[in-house]
C-alpha cells in the first residue's frame, strides 16, 4: 500500500525546465511551472489507480481481489471493512467506485455486481439477454465500466472476444438499461481488420453521451439516437488512452513518446506533448505505458513505474516519479 501522500516539487524559471523528480519525500509548494492549482490529493488517488488499486474519491477505501472474493478495506488501518465472492477467480475483471462512495462497480464475465456501501449488500445486475449467444459459444463479458460524475449512471463495456464491444448504459435511479447497437467498422490503421480495444470510457449529460477511449481514437454513443461517432485521433500508434470522468479530454499515449489530447465535443485536438526520455541507468528503466486522469480532470499522469504528470489546462509538465506508488 502507498503510504502518505506522493508529493509535487514544482519549480519554475525563465526557460523550459526539466521535470523535478519526485521521490515520495519532496514538500509541496505553490507552483510557479503552471498556473493550475496544486494535485493535492486528486494526484495521490489517481498514481494509485495507475498502480491497480480502486478507491474511494475521498481515499477511505480500497478494494482488491483475493482468489475469487472482492476485498474492501479501510485505507486508514488496513482493516477489512466487507467482503463478497464472485465466483469467478481468474477472470478479466474491472471494477470502480461511485464518486459520491455508494457503490462498488465490479464487471465480471456474466454480470456487474452492484455493492452498496450503505447496506454491505452485492447485488448482481445480469448483462442484457440480447448480447447473449447459444450455449456452447463465446459469451460477451462485461469489460471496461465506470460511473458518471454524479453516480447516476453507470456504463459498462460487453467485451466480445469475436468482435468490437457493444456497451451497456444502466441508470441507477431508475433502473433503466440501454444496450448499444454494434459500433461501425473501425479501421485501426496499425493493424487493420482486428478488434478495437477499449482503454476507458465515461457517461456525462444525464447518460445523454457516452465517450468511448481506444486505440488510435475515440467513440461517442449517443444512447437515446443509438447512434455512434467515430474519431480517430491521427497520432499514430498509441500504446493506450483515457477520458477523464467529465468527457472533457480524451488523451493518448503514442509509441513515439507522446501524448496528444483531444475535447472530444466538437472533437479537436488542443494538445501535443513530449514525454520525457526515461534517464540512462534509471530503475525501473521502463517508460510510461499507461495513462490516467485526476477525477477533477485537472491533471494528466502517464505511468505507472515511471511516470510523469502534466496540468491540463496549459499543458505544462509539471512532475515525475519513479516507483509504482502502490
């Protein structure tokens, strides 16, 4: 578990500097680098997301996986605070929690188990009988899945190991699910006829928009006209992408070393940064491979090992780490 908050040491000059390395011992101070606010916690909550670890926004609780049990634990002391099976040990799995600390999302090959913070009580919500083939066949799972900001809704990615996913949008309100039709032919020109894959997606308007981040571009589903939008980013080969829980910024991360940002509505690119070379003899000398936003939006990490982070709104590259944070 990381322990304590991982700090920002921003300095400023007249010229362009290099990022400060940041070693988990550093004071935080105004920034002079960039005119947005100081991470703060937002910054600690998403390195630990980037290192695998789910938790609450305010960082009270954390969940993992133990064989085929969900484990929720207090970050506080470590003490388990609840825990439920889902009898799928081994499976692909994703989970998220509610931003305002409710519930617990967890995607499994045949369900999403809903768990309700107020009750400690697991509810399953069956993925749609429409995505569903004959016995015997390769059943859609549920994949990617995150909530709106303002845990209304829920989208969740059906995963389909012979075609690009549908998605699954539930609204926890009144329990009304739509399932997507399935996307366009998308063209991934890297490596054209294979299955698009899905890195992260968010449900913003009232479960009015859905912004769907992949390789090499991003999709807009608007449920209500089951239609979808296809926009791909012109940035060449990503290694992986990210939308912020807002859908303000889709964000990928290219194998040339850089990070190309898009607003996704009405789609423009509005950044293109550099990412630093990781330096000579450096441990892990593994450069950034994933991507992840603060839940405010703010901030832009790419990581988990080493990592770097940018503010959002100048684009200026503010920090970097080494070590996974976990």
């Amino acid at each position: 578990m990381f322990a304590g908050l991982v700090s920002l040491l921003l300095v400023g000059c007249t010229t362009e500097p290099e990022p400060t390395r940041l070693d988990g011992n550093d004071q935080i101070v105004e920034p002079t680098v960039s005119s947005a606010a100081r991470p703060g916690p937002e910054f600690d909550l998403a390195r630990r997301r980037l290192a695998g670890a789910p938790l609450t926004r305010d960082g009270k609780y954390q969940a993992r996986l133990a064989g085929d049990w969900v484990v929720v634990v207090s970050t506080a002391d470590g003490a388990e605070f609840d825990r439920f099976a889902t009898g799928a040990e081994g499976a692909r799995i994703s989970m998220d929690f509610s931003p305002d600390g409710r519930y617990l999302a967890v995607g499994l090959p045949d369900s999403v188990v809903l768990y309700d913070f107020t009750t400690k009580a697991p509810t399953a919500l069956i993925l749609p009988e429409e995505v569903r083939r004959p016995a015997g066949e390769p059943q859609p799972g549920a994949g990617k899945l995150r909530f709106s900001a303002d845990s209304g809704h829920l989208a969740v990615e059906l995963f389909d190991e012979r075609a690009n996913s549908r998605y699954w949008l539930y609204d926890l309100v009144s329990r009304r699910e739509i399932v997507s039709p399935l996307p366009p032919s998308i063209e991934v020109p890297s490596d054209p006829g294979v299955i698009w894959y899905v890195s992260g997606l968010t449900v913003v308007d009232g479960g009015k928009r859905v912004v769907i981040a992949g390789r090499e571009g991003f999709l807009v589903w608007i449920p209500d006209e089951r239609t979808f939008q296809w926009r791909p980013c012109a940035c060449g080969n990503t290694l992986s992408s990210a939308v912020d829980r807002q859908a303000r910024h889709v964000a990928f991360l290219t194998l040339d070393g850089e990070v190309v940002l898009w607003d996704p509505g009405p789609p423009q690119e509005v950044g293109h940064w550099k990412v630093p070379a990781v330096d000579p003899g450096a441990k892990p000398a593994v450069d950034p491979a994933e991507l992840e936003f603060t839940e405010d939006g703010g901030w832009l990490l790419a990581g988990p090992e080493y990592g770097h982070v940018w503010s959002v709104p100048d684009g200026k590259l503010v920090g970097s780490w080494q070590g996974s944070g976990s």
